[in-house]
C-alpha cells in the first residue's frame, strides 16, 4: 500500500474500518502508527514505536482521537520516541508530593504497625508539616526548604518541636527511600537538630519556689492550668492526661488505657483529693468523652508551644518543660519517704529482668500511698 503523502484530523476520522483492526503509519512522523478498529464505536488510538537499548520493540499507546489532534499525537510520539531509545519510561513518573507520601507512611507505616506513638505522629504531620510542605513535590525537596519549616515551627511552637518535625520527616524520606530506587535522602543529610545536645538528656527538676509559681498560675489558667497540676499530682506522661477519658475514672480509681506496644504503664491508680477535686471542677460535653474535650482531646492544649510560652509568662518561670513535672513529682515522692519501688510503680516503668517476669503484684495499694503522700507534700510546698 503506498504511503499517504499527508494525513490530517478529517482524514484520520475518514479512516475505513476493516474487519479486523490494522496499524496505519503515519506519513509525516516516522514511529508514529495509528490503531484502527473495526468497531467504530471505538475510537482510533495513536501509538509511538521504537526499539529500546536491548533491541526490544517498543508500543506505547499516546491516546485515541477523541483526546488528541493528529499534531499533538505527533508531538508525544517524538518525545515517547526518544525516551524508548534511551531506555527511559515513556512518560515522566507521576510526581509524589510529601503530602502523598506522608498519608501513605501513616496507613502503610504506622499505622499498620500500631506504634504506641501514632496519634503522635499524625498530629506532627498534620499540624507542622502538611501545612508547610504538603503540596511540594518530595523529589525536588531542598534543605533551605526544610530550614525554612523548622523556622516557622521554632519560632511557634520551641525547639524541641521542630527536632520531632525534622525526626518525623527523617522517618518518611527513609520510608519512601526503600520504595523507590530513584528517590535520595540527600535533600535531609546534614539537617540538624535545633535542640543543643546537652539539652536533650534533661534532668531539669523544678524547685519549690517554682513549683509554688506554677501550681498558682496554674489555679486561675482553666483547663490548661488543670491538667498541669494533674500533671504533677499523679506523674503521669501528659499524653495519658490528654486523652485521660471520664468512662476511665469510677470513683476515685483512674484507669489508665494501654495501647499497642506500651513498655509500661501503671494500670490502675486510686487518685488523691486534690486531683478529684480537680477533676470535679471540669466541665463536661456531650458527646465528647474526654476530661479535657477539644476535637481530639487536649493534646495539642498540652504542647510546649502557644500555651506554655503564656504559662510561663505569667508563671515567671522559665527553660522547663511539661515532662519536667513527671521528674519533678518522682523526686518529691523520694522526698516524701515512698519507697523507689512504689514509685516506679506509680511512673508505670517497666520493671526488667526475673522481678518483672515473676513479681505479679499490683502495688494498688502501695500506689494509693504514694500518691497521698506526693499530694501531702505538694500541698506543704504550695501553701
């Protein structure tokens, strides 16, 4: 059959169809074919041919005519042409931005894997990063734009908070890494922590006179100022007071949730006045089933950003953090005369080795006591 010696959009539509389906070069594009069916309900397709760097031949389909002109299908076939010959994909990969791929590390990841920490590590996505550089692509990443990000968070929410962020997105580059034999975590190398090193094993305790600041500032501060004292009254972790729920408290026995994977947790811990009369001061909200209601609980409440950096402001004590509380009440408690076994036991450390495979004691009582007598000394401190 000799070769048309032009083919435009009406011819192309002209086409005959056959009984069965036949390719038709393209007379003005060498490599280019056109795919004609006999059904015409179908559509012509145009497709790119070419021989890879092995030898192999190549189709790949451009799109049919209800999409293209014949001149845009001549443009993708010269591009799809040579990316055959190089032995490149015909088309450039889909882009994935962070956003993308961070969803897909927090279902394929994290929570697949249930970390004790994953309510953690969404809020960090969801709050610092996503807003930040959700719609950037991950592979054109550079390090200014990670700079500029912790920035913004250190300037917002602290240091150690832009440490977690840069922790976290460490932890997806790494992730999306071993999926993808093209991405590098170059972008990330050299980044460093906003935290100085002798910072970050804290053994910061705070003393009497701030804690009297504290507790003070803390009686006129709401629902912030109550989960503060909380925080010191039972020397829990602030995410078990954050998501401390009314169903878990009956009487005056709080019943701590464990979640996937926890090392330790005190279980059950029969609560001190004062932190009853805490509690009982508390609005509740139907509905919400949290001590200290917000969308999620109170957990973005008990950050050391926006409302600690108030706290402090107005407490006059400064270079503390929440966490510092937890330290601070373990140590009144040994100043109080509780045995350092009840004491661990009322942190919920895990207890190692032949006692705590062997010793199934509750301490619920050993507990009860060294709370009253961490409330007892609190309230000498304090008055």
């Amino acid at each position: 059959m000799p070769r048309r010696r032009g083919l435009n959009d009406q011819q192309v539509a002209a086409l005959p169809r056959r009984e069965k389906r036949y390719n038709l070069a393209d007379p003005e594009q060498r490599g280019h074919y056109l795919r004609v069916s006999p059904d015409r309900a179908t559509p012509i397709s145009y497709a790119a041919v070419a021989r890879d760097p092995g030898g192999k031949q190549i189709w790949a389909t451009l799109g049919t005519t209800e999409a293209l002109g014949i001149e845009q299908a001549r443009e993708l076939a010269r591009v799809a042409i040579r990316r055959i010959k190089a032995g490149e994909p015909t088309v450039e990969p889909a882009k994935r931005t962070v956003g993308a791929v961070a969803e897909e590390w927090l279902d394929r990841h994290v929570r697949k894997n249930g970390f004790r920490t994953s309510y953690e590590m969404e809020r960090i996505v969801r709050r610092y990063i996503l807003p930040h550089i959700g719609g950037c692509d991950i592979a054109d990443l550079r390090r200014r734009d990670i700079a500029e990000m912790l920035d913004r968070v250190e300037d917002n929410s602290g240091a150690p908070t832009a440490d977690v962020v840069l922790k976290t997105l460490r932890s997806i580059a790494r992730w999306h890494q071993e999926r993808d034999e093209i991405f590098s975590t170059t972008f990330i190398t050299g980044v460093k922590r906003r935290t100085p090193k002798d910072e970050r094993e804290r053994s910061r305790v705070l003393t009497d006179e701030e804690i009297r600041a504290v507790w003070e500032t803390a009686a006129t501060n709401g629902s912030y100022g109550a989960a503060v004292r909380l925080l010191l009254l039972t020397a829990q972790r602030r995410e078990k007071i954050a998501t401390m729920q009314w169903g878990d408290i009956q009487g005056d026995v709080w019943t701590i949730r464990t979640e996937p994977k926890e090392k330790g947790n005190p279980g059950t811990l029969k609560l001190p006045k004062a932190a009853l009369e805490i509690l009982g001061a508390l609005p509740r909200f139907v509905g919400n089933p949290y001590v200290f209601a917000g969308r999620k609980g109170a957990f973005a409440l008990l950050d050391n950003g926006r409302y600690k950096r108030e706290f402090d402001t107005k407490c006059g004590v400064t270079g503390w953090r929440l966490h510092d509380l937890r330290r601070t009440a373990r140590s009144l408690m040994s100043r109080a005369g509780v045995q350092s076994e009840h004491a661990e036991r009322v942190l919920g450390h895990a207890i190692g080795g032949v006692e705590g495979i062997y010793n199934r004691h509750s301490y619920d009582a050993e507990k009860a006591t060294a709370l009253e007598k961490l409330a007892e000394l609190i309230g000498r401190i304090v008055s």
